[in-house]
C-alpha cells in the first residue's frame, strides 16, 4: 500500500486527530455491514427492525433480531484495525474517536474514550420509566419487561431517533479542530454522522477515507485508500514516531 507524503507528513507532525468508524471496521472481526450485497439490510429491512413504530409493532420480532446480534457479537474479536485505533490514541495529544458502531469492539480493544453516536448493543432501558438494564440483568422472556410494566428495549439508536446531544456535540467540535480527519469503513450516507467529515474538510482538516469501495465521501476527500481497514491502519500507525 502506497502511502502519500502528504499523509505521512501528517502523521508525525500533527496534534488533533478525529476518527469516525463505521461497520466496515467491524468487517474483519466476522460482522456484517448493513450495505452491500452480503449486508444486513440486504436480508433484514430497517423499517421493520430498526425503529420505533416497528419495535411497538413488533417487539417480540426487533427482540429476536437484537438477541441474534448480540450473540454474534459476543463471539467475535476486534481486529487489527480496532488495534491500531489504540495506539494512535495513545500517540496523538488531542485524539478522538466517533463510531457509528454499537458492537463495542473499540472499547473491548483498549480504546479508553469513544463517542458512541448510535449507543451501545450490550445496554437496553425500560421505555417507561428509563431504567438501565444490563444484558445480564434482562429477563429472559421474549419481550423484557421492566418492573413498572414498561417495555424494555435495546440501547441503540433507531432510525427517526435523534443521537445523544452531548455526545454528538462533541464529535462536532473534535471534527472542527482535527488537522487529520480519518473515515474509516462507512458508505457514509447516515446523517448527521456523514457530516462530520465534512465539517472537518470545511474547518481545514485533512480528510482521509479508508475503505475498500468508492463512497459518498470519496469525491470530496482529500484521499481515499481503497483497502480494508484491518490491512491499511496498521500501516499508518508503523509511520507514527514510536513516543
Ligand atoms: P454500511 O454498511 O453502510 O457501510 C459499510 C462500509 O464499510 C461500506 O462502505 C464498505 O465498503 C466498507 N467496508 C467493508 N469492509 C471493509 C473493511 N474490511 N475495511 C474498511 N471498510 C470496509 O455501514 P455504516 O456506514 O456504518 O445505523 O452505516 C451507518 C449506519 O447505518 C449504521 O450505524 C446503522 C445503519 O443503519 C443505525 O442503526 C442507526
């Protein structure tokens, strides 16, 4: 893999960096994208799993669907590009990480701040009365309920929902003062995730896609390394000085 002057320069000489993740990251440790002809949507359709009319529908079915999930995901491993997410945390002074992921691979891969913008698989509330439950602490029935009678529901973020204010803010403001924007592994068509490598380009950032497909954002960023992620970061972080 050719690696640009300009990227590698970027590398080691620059203090804020903003990643943004998507599925894609996650494809190597053996999980399924939502696009693309082997994706999610292609066998499951979001509106009839991922949001909330469908869930009030049909909760016995979004349940199946979240529990089919959350045994996959307990059986995978983060991956070479999860990894090396790690070390650029460790190296830059202002670092951070956004996903679009809710498998928790970051976390479970040593990265110690990440900014869940669509929440977490392994986290579920009570609609009701917004109670936490664990996975561990979930009755085993087919639809969880609380104990005041609510329905309790997977802690992610569905379609028509908005992303956690806070938490969505402060991706914002990472994306503003990046001098590296990294998107790594997404079609980039969600919003408002999709716009924060754009509001890094347009604040100055070096905007940078690493993805083995052409996508949305590949017009508009300042490079795109066609290659799987797992194979691509770990190079970039063998050109980082070792600290
Ligand atoms: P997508 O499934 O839309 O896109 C995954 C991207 O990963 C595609 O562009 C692939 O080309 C790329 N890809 C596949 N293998 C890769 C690899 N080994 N390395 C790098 N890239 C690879 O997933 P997202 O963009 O994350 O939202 O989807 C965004 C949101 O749509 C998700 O968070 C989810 C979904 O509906 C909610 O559930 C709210």
């Amino acid at each position: 893999m050719q690696i640009t002057a300009k990227l590698a320069s970027k590398l080691k000489s620059c203090n804020s960096v903003c990643v943004l993740t998507g599925a894609g990251i996650s494809a190597e440790s053996g999980v399924p994208t939502f696009r693309g002809p082997e994706g999610l949507w292609s066998k499951f359709k979001p509106e009839e799993l991922a949001n909330v009319q469908a869930f009030l529908a049909n909760p016995a079915l979004v349940w199946e669907w979240y529990r089919y999930r959350k045994t996959l995901l307990k059986n995978v491993s983060p991956n070479p590009a999860h990894i090396a997410l790690v070390k650029m945390e460790k190296h830059f002074k202002d670092f951070t990480l956004v996903t679009q992921n809710v498998d928790n691979l970051h976390a479970r891969a040593g990265s110690h701040k990440v900014l869940c913008l669509h929440g977490n698989i392994d986290k579920n509330y009570c609609m009701t009365c917004a109670k936490d439950f664990n996975d561990a602490n979930l009755a085993q029935t087919t639809v969880p309920k609380c104990d005041c009678g609510g329905l309790v529901r997977p802690g992610v973020v569905w379609f028509g929902e908005s992303l956690p204010t806070q938490t969505f803010e402060e991706a914002e403001s990472a994306a503003r003062r990046s001098q590296l924007f990294l998107c790594i592994g997404t079609s980039a068509v969600v919003y408002p995730a999709a716009s924060l490598p754009l509001i890094a380009k347009e604040c100055g950032s070096y905007v940078v896609e690493i993805n083995p497909e052409v996508t949305e954002l590949s017009a508009i960023a300042d490079e795109s390394i066609f290659e799987k992620a797992g194979v691509a970061l770990p190079q970039l972080v063998d050109i980082i000085p070792k600290n």
